[in-house]
C-alpha cells in the first residue's frame, strides 16, 4: 500500500510537471548549481522511471518540469523494450528506489511509421518489435497506443515486481499534453 502511494505521488508530480511545460516557453526544471553540488554529493533518488523515444521533439525532463536527479530517463527510438532496457528499469527500481515506470509514446512517431515498410540493417530490430505490437493496424495514432502497451506488458511480466507501478502515457508533440490514461 505504502509502495502504491509513492507511484501515486509520482505519477502527480508528472502530471502537475507537465501541466506547467504546456504553457512555458522555456524549461523550469531545477538545474542550479546547488542542485548539481546537492546530488553529486548526496547521489540520486529519482521519483518516475521514463522510457520515452528518443525523438528529439519528445523531451521528458522538459516535459514533466523535471531537473537534475528527478527522472530516471530511458530513450531508444520507438520506446520499445529488450534486455538492455529492463536491466536499466531494474536497477532504478530496486537500487534508486523508484516506484513509478512511465512509457512514453508520442504522435507522430518515425519508428512506428517506419514498421509498415521493410527495414534493414539494425533499424529492423526496432521495427520488428513494433510490427509484433501494432500488427494489421494502419491508423498511426492506434499504432502508437498499441506499441506502448506491448512495452507496458513487457516491463511488467519480465520485471515482476508488485510493488512497481508501469503506466503507458502519450506525448502530443504539437499540443505538449501527456496522455495518462491511454490504457484506462
Ligand atoms: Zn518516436
């Protein structure tokens, strides 16, 4: 219970994050120099896991507000997850104590568009993740929705922890609103 409190928290924060980004024109995370002394002295204790792509109009830390030490970030074009990423999932949950992982999809995405074509070289290791998740849906927006929650279903059978609340989320690249409840 006490764990599902601090997702919860979590999961506030970002939404009251992204809430003020909306309407900013510049980023308002906290990157003073005190904070950089404060945590690389006292090290890390970031509130939210975000596994987000890694387009560069998709920004987490200036997404949610966040500054130095707040989110435990992870891109990789398409958002998709493999060993790597839930290894690094994995040591944010049981060794910097967060309790919140959020996958981040966004409109517009390059990666999920490109798994309707043939993709060679390693770019076919991300697209065939997709096309696994997406499967015969050709609305872009729908594909995206599904390619989040089949890295959402990933994370949460292969990382196994009750006490570790994953939520899929959706970035509008034009508007900045972060869609928490895509699979609600
Ligand atoms: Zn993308």
């Amino acid at each position: 219970m006490r764990e599902n409190n601090v997702a919860a928290d979590a999961l506030e924060r970002l939404k009251e994050g992204n809430k003020i980004y909306i309407n900013s024109t510049n980023g308002v995370g906290d990157i003073s120099l005190e904070r950089r002394r404060y945590t690389s002295e006292h090290g890390q204790s970031p509130y939210a896991v975000i596994v987000s792509c890694s387009d560069s109009r998709v920004m987490p830390e200036s997404i949610f507000s966040a500054g130095i030490g707040d989110l435990f970030v992870i891109r990789v074009a398409g958002n998709v997850i493999d060993n790597i990423q839930l290894g690094s999932i994995q040591y944010a949950t049981e060794h910097l104590g967060c309790r919140l992982v959020v996958v981040l999809g966004h409109t517009g995405c390059g990666a999920v568009s490109a798994a309707t074509h043939q993709n060679g070289g390693y770019v076919k290791f991300i697209t065939d993740e997709i096309k696994h998740a997406v499967g015969d849906e050709t609305d872009a927006g729908k594909a995206s929705i599904l390619n989040v929650k089949q890295s959402v279903g990933k994370i949460e059978k292969l990382l196994n922890n009750a006490d570790v609340v994953v939520k899929g989320a959706l970035y509008h690249t034009d508007s900045g609103i972060v869609d928490f409840e895509l699979l609600s």
